[in-house]
C-alpha cells in the first residue's frame, strides 16, 4: 500500500543530521534514541528520516519470542524523534524544547520486523509553540504506519 507522502524519500536532501548531532537538538540518549540519521529537505515543508532496526534490541525478546515485531508505540517514537530533531535545529527554537502532547489518527498497516529499515516521511501541517506533523512510516513492504503528531514548544 503507498501512502501520499512515499514522494517525500525522493526529494532532494539539504542537510543530513545524525543521531549523534540531533543531540544538540532533542534531549534523548542511548538507549532510546530511535533513529539514525534526519534528513532536511528544501524549505520547512518535509522531512523525512531512517532507522535501521537489526534484530538485536532487546525489546525483541520479549515482543514477540516466536515472531519479532517492533512495537507500534516505537514506530511512533520513531517518528516523533526524527521530526523533532529537524523541527528544534530551526535557530528560532535554539535553547527550547519539543513535548508530544497528542498522537491522532495513527493507524498501523504492517509489521516492522528485525532487519528492516523504517523510512519516515513527514509534512509540517503546522509549525511553531504548537507543531503538527503529519507522518508516514515504510518499509520494503510499503506503508506500515501512518499518525499526526502534535508538539508544544517549551523552554528546557
């Protein structure tokens, strides 16, 4: 199944930010740093990210022994952090922080499994003390998940 925004991975990137960089951008730290690299893209329209999820975090121990599967509360992690991370890089938002307030709509279309990469694709609906974000999750498979994530804009 192809979502609207799988154009996204195909647009011209402008600057890569990986998970070691986004540091300066995002408060979260190893363990729980869900992506590898955020990409920008040309105006404050899109962005689009990966993860690489290989097999060997410990959630899939227990989620599910006999058939592995990434959480659907990570996936969204996933994508919270790679649009936080270009979102907060904007030199308006120096010094401030991102909060997830709300998740709507979020739908889950297949299974992300170890060894697969997640390709996130996102559109800014809206962006300032109150962002939405509008995402898409793939894999090789196609569309897996699909959300809008919505941020307030705090001081640290």
């Amino acid at each position: 199944m192809a979502g609207k925004l799988e154009f996204v991975l195909k647009l011209p990137v402008v600057k890569v930010i990986d998970k070691n960089e986004a540091e300066n951008y995002i408060p979260h730290r190893e363990p729980f740093k869900l992506f590898d690299e955020a990409r920008v893209h040309e105006g404050d329209k899109y962005i689009s990210g990966s993860k690489l999820f290989s097999g060997k975090e410990d959630f899939f121990k227990g989620h599910f022994p006999t058939h592995p599967v990434v959480p659907g509360v990570l996936i969204l992690e996933t994508m919270s952090q790679i649009g936080a991370t270009v979102i907060m890089q904007q030199e308006r938002f120096k010094g401030k922080v991102g909060f997830l307030v709300s998740i709507d709509f979020a739908k889950f279309r297949g299974q992300v499994e170890p060894g697969d990469k997640l390709e996130v694709a996102i559109e800014a609906l809206k962006i300032g003390r109150i962002t939405k974000l509008y995402c898409e999750a793939y894999t090789k498979k196609g569309l897996c998940s699909e959300a809008q994530l919505n941020f307030i804009v705090g001081d640290k």
